[in-house]
C-alpha cells in the first residue's frame, strides 16, 4: 500500500516587504531632492524687520527677490535673473493662468526705495492683484 504525500500549505501569514521597502527609499530620495530645490529658489536676503504681527502666509506667491550685489542690483524670480520688463511680461503670463496668485517681493532692507519701486510698477503694470513686501518677525 502506497502513502500519498500531499504538499506543505503555505504559511498565511508571511508578507514580502521588498517592494514596500522599495516604495519607501524612493520616497525618500524624492523627498530630499524635492527639499533642496525648494532652498535653493530662496536668494539669500536680508529682510527688513516689521513692528507688527505677521499676516497668514498666501497659498503658493510668486516670489521676486531685490538683491544688492557688487556689481549692482538683481532681479531674480523663481532662480532666473530678470529685468523689470522681463519681470513684467513673466507677471502678465502668471496671471493670466491664475489671475488671483499673490506676489511676494523679498527686497534687501539696505536698498532704497527708489531701486524697489520699479519693481512694483512692474506688478502693478502686469495687473498683479495683490502684493506683499517680505519681512522678518522679532
């Protein structure tokens, strides 16, 4: 008389974690690269100080940095170095996509207004709906 030998079940509860722990490095590196580009759009800037309460941070500003440089002042938005009427047609398409977009200007505390001003008459040119000067709290 023959024995039939029927084959092991396999066990329930084991789980291949290979692909989750694949998953979860590739976040990871998104991650950190993702974060590094965001640190690198902001220009270094030294931000006037306000006396007043800070407002609500605006949902995703266009951001325009005013910088004192050595040789001379520099217009940079979103890591390219503009001119004011280059400033300003990058604004008119901006806001033809989204019209209501809010612009944040970093300027540096130690520039006069006369070299800000130029680029907020390129904001208002464009039809820029609502700006804000960046400033650093106590």
């Amino acid at each position: 008389m023959r024995l039939r030998s029927f084959p092991k079940p396999a066990e329930a509860g084991k789980i291949n974690l290979t692909p989750m722990i694949d998953v979860v490095m590739v976040l990871i590196i998104f991650f950190l690269i993702v974060g590094q580009l965001a640190t690198d759009r902001l220009e270094p800037v030294d931000l006037p100080f306000a006396q007043t309460a800070a407002l609500p941070e605006p949902a995703d500003p266009v951001l325009i940095h005013v910088v004192r440089r050595e040789d001379g002042v520099r217009v940079l938005s979103q890591g390219v170095e503009l001119d004011v009427q280059g400033l300003e047609s990058m604004l008119r398409e901006t806001m033809a996509l989204s019209p209501n977009r809010p612009v944040r200007v970093r300027a540096d505390k130690s520039l006069p207004y006369s070299q800000v001003k130029p680029v907020l008459d390129a904001c208002r040119q464009a039809g820029v709906a609502a700006v804000s000067l960046a400033t650093e709290g106590r």
